[in-house]
DNA sequence: CCGGCCATCAACCGAAAGGTTGACTTCCTG
DNA sequence: CAGGAAGTCAACCTTTCGGTTGATGGCCGG
C-alpha cells in the first residue's frame, strides 16, 4: 500500500545502521518491499554510519541505539545531525526505558522507534521521518511526557554521574578519587538521589534507576 | 552455496520463534535464501513456539531467549524438547553472558547462537542442529568452558537467590524477611557471595554478577 | 563413614554508609 | 540583580554492612 502523498516521487533513500546482520537483513527485507523506500547502504558500527551518511546522502538513517561495544548511537546521530544538508536520524531501540532517549532526541534524531514494531509501523515512520516531522513511538512519546510531568525523578547530571559508579559497584571513597571530590560530596549527591527516588540505600537506588532508564543497562 | 553433505535431500524444515517481526524477517529473508532450509512458521511468543512446533513438526526451532514480557524461551525449550519426537532447539540470544544460557542447555537446546552471528554462521548453525549436532558460538562455548574450569564463581542456589533480592534493593533485613532467615544467614550468604566473586561490597556484587550472568538483567 | 559443601544462626567489632545541618561558590533565569 | 538550583565541602551522629569465629545439621560422594 503506497502512501497517497507520494505516489510519483523519488524513492525516499534510507541507510541501515545496526550491527547485528540479521536485524538488517530484517529492515532490508520489510523496507525495500516498500515502492516509496530504498535502502542504500548498511553501516554495522557508528563510525562506519557517520561515513556512509556523509557519502550516501540518504534521506533517512534508521539507527540502531545499542550499538556493540561501546559506541553509542547518540554520539553517531549528534555527528550526523551536526552537517547543514543532514539526513533525517531515526532511531531505533530495544527498550522503551532507555536512558539514552533524551540524548539522542537532544542530539538531533528525528524520531524513535522500538524493535517490535511493526512492519507497517517501520514504514509509517520512515515516511514520517523523511518528510521532516517527529514521529515517535506511542510507549517512547509518553515516557518523555511522563519524565517531563514528574521532574522530581530527573537527577542532575552530577547526581546520574555518582549513581552510575555506584551501580559499577565503586564505594564513596572510590567514587570521589575517580571523580576528584571528597567522599562528603558523594555523600551529597547520593543522598539527593535517594530522596529523589524515594529509597534509602543505594543498591535500591541502582535498582529504581534503572528500571527507570536513569542510568546505563 | 549449498552444503555438500546434503546437496539432494528434502530441505530442513524450520520454525521461527521471535517477538520482535523484524527480526523474523531477517532471518526469514537470510535462511529462505539457503536451497536446504525452509521456513514453514514464525511464531511471536513462547506458548505459539510450542505450539507451532507441535502443529507443523519442523527439524529445527529457531528460538530467541529474550521472549517479551515474562515468558522465557527456556521454558518453551523444555517444553519443545520434552516429546519423543521433537524437533532440535536452537538458541538465539543478545548476549553472550546471558544467566539462562545453562537453564537453555539442560532443557534441551541443541545449540547456541549470538544475534550478532554472521549469515553464513546462522545456516550453519541451522544444518548442524539439523544433524544432531551440538552447535554452539564460540563465545558461548568458551563461557561455558570458563564456567567449569572456574567453579569459585558458581554461586549455590540460595547464593543467587540472596543476590537477586540485594540487586532489586532490600537491605539485609528486607532480605531476612522475605526469605524467613535471620539477618545472620542473610549476611553469611553474602559474605561467601562476596569471597566467590572476589569484590568486598554488595553494590560491587551485583554489578560482577550482572556482568557474569549470574542474576537477572 | 568421614570430609566437604550447603544452609542455618549467634555474637562481636570496626568500617562504611546513611542522614542532618550548615556554609560557600557558580551559573542561570526571571 | 535577586533568587534558585547545582555543586562543593565539613562535622557530627546513627545505622547498616562487612568480616571473623564458631557452631549445628543435612546431604552427597569417595
């Protein structure tokens, strides 16, 4: 089913960025089946995304957040995203919860998609993305809402900084050598943290935050 | 390029299982193109699993560990594999430190795959259950290596049990509570825990544990 | 049948973490 | 420019945790 807006235009160009093979099998299977879409290359890391973005001048990337060992999505959509003729950055992840979401919106993506979209949904939203709109997926859009009528559970970037080495397993001390503070700093902010997140310990706080996407996976 | 042991025999039949259509279709797309292989279902959860394999009877199940919401593909494996008949399980995961990577063996599970696994490898991996075979990723399979020759870092059930509670928040006397011990067991469990996985707090615990895949993600 | 692992509990002590108050600076925003 | 949020630090106190020693009983395998 071809979408009404586009019956007669220039196929829209996509590029895949994913770095498991059969996940673009997967998006290349369901998106070159679309008359409108055409996907003109695939990039299995971020530095090869960033790349291929700047010689292919697709339309559309549908980036993957969880890239392999280290690289993150967010950086590749922010270096994407930073050139004056960018293409669209769709992003597309596996948790709803992630806490990388609002970084990658600030970096510039245009849009948010879960894996377990649809075929349709994938089209729907690749169109959307080329035509310059937001598109976003229903459980993403209203976690944003959700973070942004309760302020009271975003921690400061200081505070998220603390909690992430908390959640590697640091002690105070650790934690205040690696971050050039004095342990009653840590304590500050971790204490902040607790009551922002409604706990008393600080495992239990590695536990809310993470079920809340605050802190890495 | 077709497999020479098997260049004029009846193709392999197989079943996808797999919550996310995406990547059904990618392994749709990359196996369908394999002359000996074919798909004859995919199934979206774990209770379609066992019953597509019951209705269809294909050689081999092709199943993801990471079933949305709950139900576990190990479960579906002991399921598959409990009848006379019933067709090999090969695993397919995200993560190669995946704590139900021994939970999949013993229920059966032929094989194991990462999703990161190449085409080639995937068919291979195919026409190896296919035959009997034991087919495991290397990473995998040197994991499971590692956890032999390294028992120290086997936690005893109630360890684990202990563990999982500490990395969902409890405090030792939550834990005590929750499992009609005293605080005294509670923190002898951990203790032990603590000597096994050579850390010397319970935030430092569940972090080695997680990154082991001895407790929950 | 005995040694070892697992599981349970107690008492004790020092170290770390949790909680409070208060204070100072910087930066941003109304 | 006044106010607030964020970040930094100190002193103090209470509670929890970490570590040790030691003890009991069950179960399994050499």
């Amino acid at each position: 089913m071809v979408s009404e807006t586009m019956t007669d235009r220039a196929p829209i160009r996509l590029l895949l960025a994913d770095d498991h093979p059969i996940v673009r099998s997967g998006l290349r299977a369901v998106l070159d089946a679309e008359p409108d879409i055409e996907v003109v290359g695939e990039a299995a890391t971020a530095s090869e995304a960033v790349r291929l973005a700047g010689e292919l001048a697709p339309d559309v990337v549908l980036m993957d957040l969880q890239f392999g060992s280290g690289s993150h999505g967010a950086d590749a959509t922010a270096q994407i995203t930073a050139r004056p003729d960018a293409p669209r950055v769709l992003i597309l992840t596996t948790y709803d919860t992630d806490a990388d979401i609002l970084a990658a919106i600030e970096a510039g993506a245009t849009g948010y998609l879960l894996k377990d979209a649809s075929p349709d949904d994938l089209a729907a939203a690749v169109r959307t993305a080329a035509a310059g709109r937001s598109a976003l997926a229903p459980a993403v859009a209203q976690r944003l809402m959700g973070r942004m009528r309760t302020p009271e559970a975003a921690l400061s970037r200081r505070e998220t900084e603390v909690l992430q080495l908390v959640a590697d397993g640091m002690s105070n001390q650790q934690i205040s050598r690696a971050l050039f503070l004095s342990q009653a700093t840590v304590k500050s902010h971790l204490v902040h943290v607790f009551t922002k997140l409604g706990v008393d310990n600080r495992t239990a706080a590695v536990a809310a935050a993470r079920r809340q996407g605050l802190i890495r996976r």
